[in-house]
C-alpha cells in the first residue's frame, strides 16, 4: 500500500491510485476516492482494468472521451486474465454496481486479494495468503446490531413522507440506485425524480440489471409541475445537495454512520436511514475469519479506522495485521 493510496497486488498490479511503479492499473468501483490518479494511470500504465460496469458508470461520471485517453480494458467477474506473470481475477462485492474483489496469484502462486469496498451479506469470501481489506467501519463502535430490516423500514418511511407530497432522498451515487429498486421492488408507484448525472447512472445500472422504476429528468416539465406543487414523487438528490434542496419538505438521507439506531429524525425533517454499502465491524471481521490469510494489510489511506482494526484482527484472530500506510 503506498502513500498515495494505491493497493500493490502481484508483481505488477496496482489498484484504486496511480503507482508509477506498476504498469497495470485497477479500478475496483467507481467511487471517486478509488479513482484517484486515473487520469495519469490511463497516460502512463500500459493496461486500465475494471468490470465493464465500472467502465460505463466511469463514463458517464468523466465523459465518453475520458477513459479514450488510455488503453482500457474489462474484465467480468469470475473471469481470469494474465499480466506479465500475475493472473488477475475479479469477484463480485457488494458495494455498488459493478464493484469487485480482485484475486492476484503472482508466478510463485503467492495470493494477494483486495477486497474493495464492500457489505458481507452477498460478498463471496476470498481466500488468500495476504488480504488487504477495507476498514471504513473498522472500530467496534461501528456495529448495526438493529435487528431491524432496514430495507421495510426506508420503504415505509418513503411511503409516510408520501402522504405529505414530495420526499426528497439524499445519498451517493450507486446508493440512491440502490434506493431506487428497492422503493421499485416494493411497489412504489410514484415517479422519481434525478438530476441529467443522477438519471444517466440509473441508466447504466437498468443496462447492467437492475430495475429502477420509472424516472423522470428533473429538466422535464412533469417533474418541475410535480416539485413545485409539493407533488407525490422521490427526488432523488446527491449528498453534496443536502445544504440547498428540499427544506420544507419531507427529506430522507440514507447513510452507513448510524450506530445507535436504524431511523433517526432531525429537527429540520430529515429522516436519516442507516442503510450501508459497506460491511460494519462485525462484518469485516466476519470476512477475516472466513478468509484465513496468514496476514493482513488493513487500508489506512482511505477514511475508516484501519490502526483498530488491525489490533482488533490481531487480538480477536490472532492474525498478524497492519494498517497502511503508516500514519
Ligand atoms: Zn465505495
């Protein structure tokens, strides 16, 4: 792992930052602090490599010409190709859509697997020799012991805040899809409502498989007739929006930072729903355990609490860890 976040699998890999030690560059998912340095990557690596999900939702968040500047390319899940000596394999993990694990066993057969961002309920366990592991939740304080379905609980508080017209949601991009199909898949009749960047990534999600629903630009003047009138309808709205939109109305954010309980009221009317993309504490050490690597590298370059995890993964797995890089 080096200072600029980059995660060093094989021989010859490099994932989620630019390393000009590494002539091939990985991008697990499109999420910007695992895009870091992609720009450069696509100038001077000689291969880019992501799922062909990642690919399309990287194009519609940069532009179609931005990935043109480099030689990229995709890989399914499951599959397997070959760089120099290092066979690289992506997994499926449970983040947003196209997000994968990546499996590198270099010319000596040594393991090394990432595991990317990731939610234990639907991520196949990766066994390696050394596994590099997220750690956003990585403190025991970050526990969801709920025992509540969160899913029921946000389509009921969208259908509550339906009652009184718009509800405006708040999340990030591939979270507000996700969103999108559970309210779909649980019946919820009502348009949604997104900006062009937010209806362009449900596109991409609807073409890789998901089912969203019907939505409607928020340029479109069914939608500006429905958000003026108080309407019943889901805007959907990027996080960065929550300081400008929906004041007065009923606001829903959903949100991995809630500990204490699964639904959580503000003075100002915002309903904050603790639905994650990513594994809590427990869910991390889960994965260790079922992983079995003989050592562990926890990611201190990206927000979390990779120094405690690596403790708790030493003393609770007797498994030698260390978070990287040092601080
Ligand atoms: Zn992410």
């Amino acid at each position: 792992m080096t200072f600029r976040g980059a995660i060093q699998l094989g021989k010859h890999v490099a994932c989620d930052a630019f390393d000009q030690t590494r002539r091939l560059r990985i991008v697990t998912h499109a999420h910007a602090d695992h895009m870091t340095g992609l720009s450069q990557s696509l100038k001077e690596c000689e291969k880019v490599l992501a799922t062909p999900a990642t690919k399309d939702l990287i194009d519609v968040m940069k532009g179609p010409l931005y990935l043109m500047g480099g030689n990229v390319e995709t890989l399914d899940y499951y599959k397997t190709t070959r760089f120099m000596g290092d066979q690289i394999t992506f997994l499926k993990a449970d983040h947003i859509l196209g997000a994968a694990q990546v499996l590198v066993t270099d010319a000596e057969g040594q393991r090394t697997a990432y595991t990317g961002d990731f939610r234990i309920d639907e991520t196949p366990v990766v066994e390696a020799d050394t596994l590099v592991i997220e750690a956003t939740y990585g403190s025991p304080a970050c526990k969801r012991n709920f025992g509540a379905d969160i899913r029921e609980l946000l389509v009921s508080t969208v259908e509550k805040g339906l009652k009184q017209g718009t509800v405006y949601m708040f999340g990030y991009h591939g979270k507000l899809q996700e969103v999108m199909e559970i309210l779909h898949l649980a019946g919820i009749k009502v348009p949604f409502i997104a900006s062009e960047r937010i209806f362009h990534i449900s596109k991409i999600c609807e073409k890789h498989g998901m089912r969203l629903g019907r939505i409607l630009l928020s340029a479109e003047d069914q939608a500006k007739e429905l958000l003026d009138k108080n309407g019943p309808c889901v805007a959907f709205c990027h996080m960065n929006a929550k300081g400008t939109m929906g004041f007065g109305s009923y606001r829903v954010t959903v949100s991995g930072w809630e500990f204490d309980k699964p639904l959580r009221e503000t003075i100002d009317n915002d309903h904050i729903v603790a639905l994650s993309d990513h594994s809590d504490f427990d869910g991390l050490l889960e994965y260790v355990r079922r992983s079995k690597p003989k050592q562990i590298i926890t990611d201190n370059h990206r927000t979390g609490h990779a120094e405690t995890l690596a403790k708790e993964i030493h003393k609770q797995l007797g498994i030698p860890a260390m978070a990287l890089p040092k601080r």
